[in-house]
C-alpha cells in the first residue's frame, strides 16, 4: 500500500503546484513574467511556449519586454497574448512588444483578494477529496484482507498529517516566504515526503534571481530545530563560497 499513498501524496502535490501557478499569474499591478507561463506560440505550425521564442525581461517595475529571436514571430506573439486575454493590450513597435501593467484601483484589490480566496477553497476541498479518496481505498483494502488493521490505521494516520501539513492559504505562503526571505533558507518540514524534514538554500544568479539550489534532507526526528539552525548556517556559509567561485559574491 505504500505505492498507493504514494499515488495520493503525488496527487496532492500536483494540486498545490497547480494552485502555486495560479497565485504566481494573478495579475497584480506589478509586471509578473508568470502572466506569460500559460501562453503559447503558433511557432511553424506547433504550439510553443512563449518563453521558448524570445526574450522574456522586466525593464520597470510595471513593465514586461518581448524580444523575440525572430522578428517574424512578433504578429504570432501579439495574437497569443491577445487570445490569452491577459486585460493587457500588447504594444507592437516592429521590434519587440512591451506589455504595461496598469495600476490596481479598489475594485481589482477586492476582484483579485475574492480571486485569491476562491482558489486556495477549490484546492483545500481537492485536497480533502483525495484524502478521502485515499481513506477509502484503504478500508476497501482492508476488508479485502490486504492490509491489516494497524496498516489501515497508519495509513490513514499518514494521510491526515499529508493533508494537515499541505498549504492553501496564501497569507500562510506569504508568511512563510517573508521568513524564508529573513532566514536565507526554506525548511520543508515533511511537506514533500512524511518523516522526512529538509533544509534548502538557494543561489542566484547575476540578477538576483535564483537559479538553483542545494538541500540537505534527514530523517525527521534527527532534524531538531537546534540541528535545522546548524545544517543552515553551514549551508549558507557554503551558498557564499560558490557565489564566490562564480564570481557573484
């Protein structure tokens, strides 16, 4: 049964990854290139990721700039973005194509805070319907006589804590985020696989975006918060020795 919770966990994790997607292209007054992530090309004849045909940047902070590797996708981009429906109107000068983000008024605050609400709900009650999809598989399987009794309750058990540790509310991102951006590191705390707990830092790139990382994984009941604090000190003291190697410190 352990392949078959492992089904659910990953059903749980593609929810979430979905619902981090839609935070991540909500249109906020600020140029998001995530806006774009959805959004394909008719490159030749076969339907391309817009990121796959240009040079997608953030000139201003209310800006997206377009630079196509071949002129003759301009028209191809105008028209995606325009089907895409993004409330933006793409500015074509021949060369590249400049989207403006207008800023947010009262009315788009409370649009996008109902907007946000809406879809962490649908991802808490997908979440659960796993859960019970998952509970429900198991008790078939005990009756069965597949699985024993204390299976079926550990199973279950491990469920619960899956769906209990699994985010959905975006204050809770949000909140979660700023210490990560406070500490230097992210703590997955059995979120990715139960008993398991993990420290991960990332490094930048010469933007100051992340371009990869590194993590360092134990068994939870060894990853005391005291040994968490240690693990991520030597983390970051290694996260500052390659930035130097890379010429990026």
């Amino acid at each position: 049964m352990k392949e078959q919770l492992k089904i659910y966990e990953e059903k749980m994790d593609k929810t979430i990854d979905s619902l981090m997607n839609d935070y991540a292209s909500i249109r906020a007054g600020r140029a998001n290139p995530h806006v774009l992530d959805k959004i394909k090309v008719d490159y030749y004849g076969t339907p391309t990721p817009i990121q796959q045909v240009g040079n997608i940047s953030v000139p201003e902070a209310r800006m997206i700039l377009i630079q196509p590797w071949e002129k003759s996708l301009l028209k191809a981009i105008e028209k995606a973005i325009q089907t895409a429906d993004l409330g933006i109107n793409p500015n074509n000068d021949g060369s590249c194509i400049r989207l403006i983000f207008p800023e947010l008024t009262e009315d788009r605050r409370k649009e996008l805070a109902k907007d946000v609400k809406k879809k962490g709900e649908n991802a808490k009650v997908a979440v659960r319907n796993i859960r019970r999809d998952a509970n429900d598989a198991f008790k078939k399987a005990e009756k069965a006589g597949e699985i024993t009794e204390d299976e079926l309750d550990d199973l279950t058990e491990k469920m619960q804590k899956l769906t209990d540790k699994t985010i959905t509310d975006l204050e809770e991102l949000r909140s979660q985020l700023v210490e990560v951006r406070a500490n230097g590191y992210a703590i997955d705390d059995e979120e990715n696989e139960l008993g398991v707990r993990c420290v991960a830092v990332a490094i930048p790139g010469a933007d100051g975006r992340a371009e990869s990382a590194f993590s360092i994984s134990g068994l939870a009941p060894y990853m005391t918060p005291e040994r968490i604090r240690r693990i991520a000190t030597l983390a970051l003291d290694a996260r500052t020795d390659i930035l130097a190697d890379l010429g990026l410190r």
